[in-house]
C-alpha cells in the first residue's frame, strides 16, 4: 500500500508540486489488540510484514506506539509493542484525513 497515493499535491505560486502535510489518526484502543515485548532487531516494518502481512504498514504500529523511538524503524529493546488489530479502520481514517 502507498500511503501517499490519496495525499493531495499542492503547487505553490512558482508551479512547484509537493504533498501536503499528512495526518495521522487516532489508534483507539481494542481487546484484540497484540502486544509483544521487542527483542533484538524488532524494527516496526519487520512486525507489521509479521502481523499484517504487508511491511509498508509500519507506520500503523508507529503511531500506536508513541513512547518507542519515532525517529528510527528500530525498536527499543525490551520496549512491550502495541500491534493494533483494526487494520482497516486505520487506513479508512488515515485515509479520511489526508484525500
């Protein structure tokens, strides 16, 4: 999935194109959310290929996870990972927010 195909593009006045800012949705809480405590070499695409099946997903477990590093794909270790379940609701939303 291309998480920037519905982004709209903006041009400014000198014809230049660019995607506007993107947003992210909320990730409510839900029982059947997984969570797992990171090990050595988690990095967030390599879960989400794990338990959605697609890698580009990453950005999903992310933002459900604020208190891991937002700067890196890497995982602190021994950090408990929240793995939301309600894929596509999330992508419906983030869709929602950013078309």
């Amino acid at each position: 999935m291309n998480r920037y195909q519905n982004t709209r593009v903006i041009k400014n006045p000198q014809g230049v194109s660019y995607y506007r800012a993107v947003q992210y949705p909320e990730v409510p809480l839900s029982v059947n959310d997984i969570y797992v405590i990171s090990a050595d070499g988690d990095r967030f695409d390599l879960l989400a290929n794990q338990y959605y099946g697609d890698p580009t997903l990453w950005w999903i477990i992310s933002i459900a996870n604020p208190n891991a590093f937002q700067n890196s794909l890497y995982l602190p270790l021994e950090t408990q990972i929240r793995i939301p379940s309600d894929v596509s609701s999330i992508i419906s939303s983030y869709n929602a927010l950013n078309s």
